[in-house]
C-alpha cells in the first residue's frame, strides 16, 4: 500500500507541475488592453482630427520619457497620488509611470528653461484607477494635450483652449455637447464668503467636485458630517453652486453684494468676463456654460478651469440631456513650473486635455452600428496569377510595383487558385487585381481587375503603375 | 558657548532643509531623453519613411500595452531577461515593461486565436541596458517592428522582410548598408558537425554572436577558456564564421562533406538558396551578405536570421568600409506563439525591426551639419495688427481663418508691434502675415504680406481663405 501511495503522489506532483505549465494566464494586465487593426483604425481617425486641429492653432510637438523619476510627480496630484504606478527598486534611480502629461510637461520646461512654447503631446498616462472598460476608463490610456506656456494679455490663450475643444468635438460628430467653465479664484473666494476657513478650501473643493455625479443633498452631508462645515456655510455654497449661465450670470454676480467684496472672486469674475468677450468673437458661447459647480480634482489650477461633457438625448421624450461624462477637460496653472525651478521662477501655462478612450469607445459602438465596412489596410492592388508556376513573374511584377511607391500585396503561396486570390480583394476591400498568365506575359501586358465592377482591361507592363495610380486616383 | 551651538545647529539644521528642497534633480531618468520640437519633425520624417513602406506591402497596425504580466516575458530572452523592467508590487498582478514588440505580438497572436496577420507595431520598449545616448544607445527607445504570421509557402514573406529593410534603408539615405543573413539551422547544424556538444549549442551561439564587436581570437578564447569548447572545435568553428559570400558560397556549402551530412544544415542551406533567388528577382542581391558570423542573441528565432548594419567611409583612403552598427535585425520564430497557446499550436512567423534610435542620431548630426531650418509647426498665415485697439478684429479674423482650415496663428497680446509680429514669422518660418488695419477693415480688405518677398497684396476678404490656400499651394 505505501508503495502504491508512494507512486500516485508522485504522478500527482508530476500533475501539479504540468498543471502549473498550463495554467498560464492568457491576458493583459488589468485595465489595459490591445488595439486591433480595425480600433487602430478608428484611434487613428479620432487622432488625425485632433492633430489637425492642433497643428491648426500653430503648435509644435514633444514627447518625454513613459516615466518620471518619482519625486518628480511627488506632491503634484494630491489625494490621487495614491494612483501612481510605480517601477521596483532595481539599483539605481526610483521612477514611476507618468500620470498625465501636464507636470512632464512642466518639468520639460523647467530643465530646457524654456519661458514660451505652445505644444501638444500625445502619449499614454497610467493610473491605478478602478478600469471600467465598457464605458471607456482604463489603467492605460492615451491623452492628448494642448499647452500654452508664457506670459501674456489675460485670456487670451485662455480662449484659444476653449476654441480647440469646441473644434475638436464639432470635428468628430460625437453629439451635443457643452463646456463648463469656472476659476479657480471664483471657487476661493465663493468658499470665503460662505465662511469656509482657509483650511478646508482644498477639501471642500474635492466635495463640489462630486456635483458632476452625486445630488447635493449627499454633497453636503459629506461636507457637514465628514468634514466638520458648519451648516450654514455649506447652506451658502449650495445656493452658488446651483447657478449656471453666461454673460448675465458673470454680471449678477459681480454686483452681488458679498462676492464682489473679495478680491479673489472681483479678479476671477473680471477675467471671466473677458474670456466671455473673446469667446464670442469666436462664435461659441452657444456651448459654453459659466458653473460654480466645476471645480475639477487636479491641484495644480489657479485660474481659469473647464470641462468638456458629451450630452446624450437617451430618447426623445426626455426633456433634459443626460450627461454621458467628460471627454476634456483643462485650466491654468501658472505655478506648476516655478516648482521645478530651482529658483521658483513662473512660467504661466493654460491647457487642454482631451480624454480619447471614452470618444473611442463612442466612435467604436456606432461603427459596429452602422455596419460600415471600414478597411485596415491601404493596399491598392494584389498581384495575382491565372496559371501555375507564375511565382517568379509574380515577385518580378510585385517588386516593380512597390519600387514604384504602389501599395501592392500577394498571396504568399507558390500555386494559389485565381478564386482565392479574388477572394482575398473581396475580404480586405484591395480594389484592384493586376493578374499575370503566359499569354499576357507573350504580349507584354498585365491584366487589370476592377473589382467592384469585374471589369477587366489589358494594361501594357509600362503603363501599369500610371493606371493602378489613375484608378485608385492617387495624387 | 552651549546656546551658540545650539544656534547654529539649528541654523544648520534649517539650512540642510532647505537645501533637501532644492536639491531636487531636475532630470529624465538615466538612459531616457525628451524629443524637442526640432527632435520631433526629424522623428517624424522617419516614421513617415517606415510607415509608408509598410503599408505599401500591406501591413495593418495594431498596439499593445506598454506593460505585460511578468510571466508573459519569462523564458524569452535568456540570458538578457536581467534587462527587464519590473513594475513594484502594488498589489494585484505582477507586470513588467516590454522588452521589445515580438513577445507581446506573439501573446496577441495566441489570445486571439490569430493564425494569420502581417501587421506592424511601432512603439516604444525598455531595457535596463547600459545607456550610450550619443550612439543612440537608450534605455526607452522605439522599435518598428513588421512581421508576417501564417503557414506558407517557404521563404516568400522571409524575402519580403529583407525587402523592406532594403526599400527603407535606401529612402532614409543613410549612406552604404549591408544586410547580413544566416541561419539558425545552418549555426545549429555547423555547431554539431564541428563537434560542439548539443548541450552547449545556445552560449557558443551567443559567443559568436559577439564577433561584429571583438576579434576571433578573443572569441575563440572565451569559447574554450570560460566555456570550456575543445580547441580543435573552436578552431573548426573559425574556420567557418570567417565565410561570407552569395549564392556560390550557398553552393559551395551545399557540397561541403561535413555540412552536407548534417540535416539541419541542409535545410537550412536549401532555404537560404531558394531566399537567394527571391533576393535576386527583386534585384537587390547587392546589399545582402550570407555571413556565418552572424548568430543573433535571442532565444526565439528558428530559422532565416538577418541584420542590417551601416557602412562608413570614414574617408577616401580607407579601403575596407567601418561598420557603424546594427539598425534593422529580425528573422523567423516559428516556436515562439506555441509558447502562449494552451494546446501548443504553433504559428509560424518571420518579421523584421528597425532600430530607430541610431536613424534618429544620424538624421541628426546630418541635420545639424547641413544648417538647414527646420519648421516645428506648419502655420500658414499670422494674423497681425498695424495699429492698436486692433484685438477683437484680429479674433474674428483668425476665428474665420481656423474654421475655414487654416493653419493660423497670433500672438497673445493686445496690441503688438507689427516689427514683433513680422520677426514672428522670420523665426518660425510663417510664410504670410493676413494684417487687419483701420483703413482695410473700411475697404473689407485684408493686407497679405508675403513673409519671403516682402510683397504686400489687398485681397477682399471673402477671397481671404482661397488666396493663402493658393499661395501656400494646399491641395
């Protein structure tokens, strides 16, 4: 009997290992994921608008490291400091992954001591957050970031900003949408005058920014139980953050008798009213709404901040638009870079992040929608053979035609079927097939497919490339 | 004495306080750069190049995330595995940053039960190597990778790849290249006929592998000193890594006694011969080298293994060209997706990267030698103003200019020199300046500067767009 236990734990352990060979997880890691051809192919479409309208405002571009030495991105983020990738200890420098691309960016300026630039980078930033794919929230993810840095008139690039955002999301065709807008100083000075002590501001702040996504029934008994406001004072926030409007809104409260009192608020109120100025020579305050409600989590803003929120009419018999979430968002902050100067020199800087995941995600599931068949390779013509042993004149053509700069394929098989080949085109939408045989090698011609409409025409071997260029119109 | 010192220690204390907070390195991490304005539309010019070869041979794209589970990299690159970044344990899965774009391919490959893709994948990977910035050695750098997956006919997508490298080599003019070939097959194969035992096959491969860098002697040593190889082995081998030739040493080969023998090395020989006449059909033997020295160090490839290294006069006198390093190397993996399958289905691949890094620091040097200015950004048009109060009708004019398309800038002031804003456009190489003055806003005009000629035009307003799309020749 000991024996028999002897040789069954054995083949157990032997099963174990095996067991543990195979139990490999197939996966990425959590939060991420890959990008096929055919979301490639939608990434790149959503991408080409932005860059377009990037270079359109006269940006150059830059890129920096996917990660930071630590200490770089310490101190910057606040309470989502916790959400920070970072590298193990392997000998030598502490690094983590890059949060955003806002405090490289303002390290970027600080080491280069460059005091004006107007730049866009687009790259992947990581957060440790919890990933709701479906509704496009990702551990890995792309931003795409506009910055004005240097010291200028007020609100004028400010303006600038919004511009991009209002171009970006009208380029893309995502739906109604509207950008709140608030300052920082309005949000400081409202807190002021409701008899917030200076020391909750920050985390007062944090609690107006759940607005977006928790009643303000909810809002304040966070703000009264958790964090010790009187419930007065919280009574007076809760009658600012309700207004929303524009121009009208600004001037009611510039007279109103309390906030117009505090400095902070006057100064931010004024601006405001400039931006609203500027915004209308540029014709698109229609989907701008001045919020005291915004408030956004980042640290780092002084001024101006605003949100960008895609609406949704989820049908026609609801009156008021949902809010499908933010897909931009940015503001001043012209203290970042002084804090990676040695001497704390100020570089002021205003910018703009666009979110891509989630328009990623909207530009994907009306995709699938319309059944629109959208191609994943540029490929003009595939050069085919009718016969067999046509390998070696199919190489010879194939070669002529990429040397050519003609986008050209084959199927990498010695004999394939004619049907085979044509099949191939139908699959992946090539919309030309050059085909060889004896005889139009005898002749000096390919023979050229059309086929969407099976046309064929004979093409002499010299005036190939000019017609594959005529036909797929090329310039 | 005693309330002195406690002075000053507390002064000294204060001191080394401050100093901790300014002693922070303003710095990218070691072996990782930034890419400026100028860097990135060199590194644009490159990508182009590539991008555009492989999607003339019909490549779809695809991404993956930066970072993989640790065990999706385990067992994949002997003994450079101690190069991988590790992300630190913050709970949750075990990750580490890419080595390069191969591995994660292969993984996609099997998770979506892939058999058949030619795709390419440009993006940056990690290893913790020993940094050589000025020869473009970084520990973040980019590869671009093309690679044919599919059961196929042998040796027509093999060929494709060294087609590639030859196409992109000779557009990014680099200078004279040389594009290396062998075989795992055939080094298998030689190893075993010169009397190498099966078991030390894969270090002797990796010290033959160091022969582009140090001479045979020292190699040789290291195979018999630290490797333990007997002489009359080492010797053999010698004899065989100093060959390199075309088809006639494939030939020669073919009927050496001992090879001949050797299965592995014949099939290994009979494919390099038919890859040869493929070569030949697309007319670029020239630049290819059959060399049996060249031995690759990762694990995976099983067949077909190339290099493509720069030659370089370093000047008329020198005979014998330099080698100024590797910039393109791949080769075929048949094994490497069958790792990730649970049931061990193997797809076949063969693929090629290019080592952008060393372009860039040639594309560089080149650049900065030949005092050519290059353009950052693709602005158009600067609007300006001749006179003051002109704000609002410069907003409305650029305002106009962006939403017809035009790339359009100003400057953030109110009321700018127009001297300032013309050497604007003299440093940023802005090709026209749209200037609104009193008089012409009177005659709904729009004064065009051309920035090169210092040639001035009235053009009506409503001509305004089509009269820069015509002299900036947009299509």
């Amino acid at each position: 009997i000991a024996k028999e236990v002897a040789k069954l734990l054995e083949m157990k352990a032997q099963l174990g290992e095996d067991e543990g060979k195979h139990k490999f997880v197939l996966k990425t890691p959590k939060g991420t994921r890959d990008y096929g051809p055919k979301q490639m192919a939608i990434r790149e479409r959503a991408f080409s608008a932005i860059i377009s309208c990037f270079k359109r405002h006269g940006a150059e571009v830059i890129d920096t490291p996917v990660f930071e030495l630590k200490e770089t991105l310490t101190g910057k983020y606040g309470e989502d400091s916790k959400l920070i990738y970072d590298l193990k200890d392997q000998g030598g420098e502490l690094l983590s992954l890059r949060y955003d691309l806002t405090v490289p960016f303002a390290r970027y300026l600080a080491m280069n001591k460059i005091t004006n630039i107007k730049r866009y980078h687009i790259a992947k930033v990581y957060r440790r957050d919890n990933p709701a794919m479906t509704r496009g929230r990702y551990r890995e993810f792309y931003q795409c970031d506009f910055d004005i840095a240097g010291q200028f008139d007020p609100m004028i690039p400010d303006a600038e900003c919004l511009k991009i955002v209002h171009e970006i999301l009208s380029d893309l065709q995502l739906g109604d949408f509207v950008i709140k807008v608030n300052d920082r100083r309005i949000l400081d000075g409202m807190f002021a005058v409701c008899g917030v002590p200076d020391s909750k501001f920050r985390t007062i702040c944090s609690s107006v920014d759940k607005l977006d996504k928790v009643p303000w029934e909810e809002v304040r008994s966070e703000m009264v139980g958790e964090k010790g406001l009187s419930p007065e004072a919280a009574d007076r926030i809760g009658e600012y953050v309700q207004l929303h409007g524009g121009l009208d809104l600004i001037e009611r409260l510039l007279q109103d008798p309390k906030l117009s009192q505090n400095k902070l608020a006057k100064e931010g109120l004024g601006d405001m009213k400039l931006l609203f100025e500027y915004l209308t020579l540029f014709g698109i305050t229609g989907k701008i709404s001045f919020d005291l409600s915004l408030a956004r989590g980042l640290d780092y803003y002084t001024g101006v901040i605003f949100e960008a929120v895609l609406l949704h009419q989820e049908n026609e018999h609801v009156e008021e638009p949902v809010s499908v979430g933010s897909v931009a968002g940015g503001g001043r902050y012209d203290g970042l870079v002084g804090m990676f100067d040695p001497k704390g020199r100020k570089v002021p800087c205003v910018g703009v992040s666009i979110g891509i995941e989630r328009i990623f995600s909207i530009l994907e599931q009306r995709l699938e929608a319309s059944e629109e068949k959208i191609r994943t390779t540029e490929t003009q013509v595939l050069v085919a053979s009718a016969q067999k042993k046509l390998l070696e004149e199919r190489l010879k053509l194939i070669s002529e035609l990429w040397d050519a700069g003609i986008k050209a394929e084959m199927l990498y098989k010695k004999n394939p079927k004619l049907l085979n080949q044509l099949q191939y085109c139908e699959d992946t939408g090539i919309p030309l097939v050059a085909i060889v045989g004896e005889q139009e090698l005898k002749d000096g011609v390919v023979k050229l497919r059309i086929v969407a409409t099976r046309e064929e025409v004979n093409v002499r071997r010299e005036s190939l490339v000019e017609e594959i260029r005529i036909r797929t119109s090329q310039c």
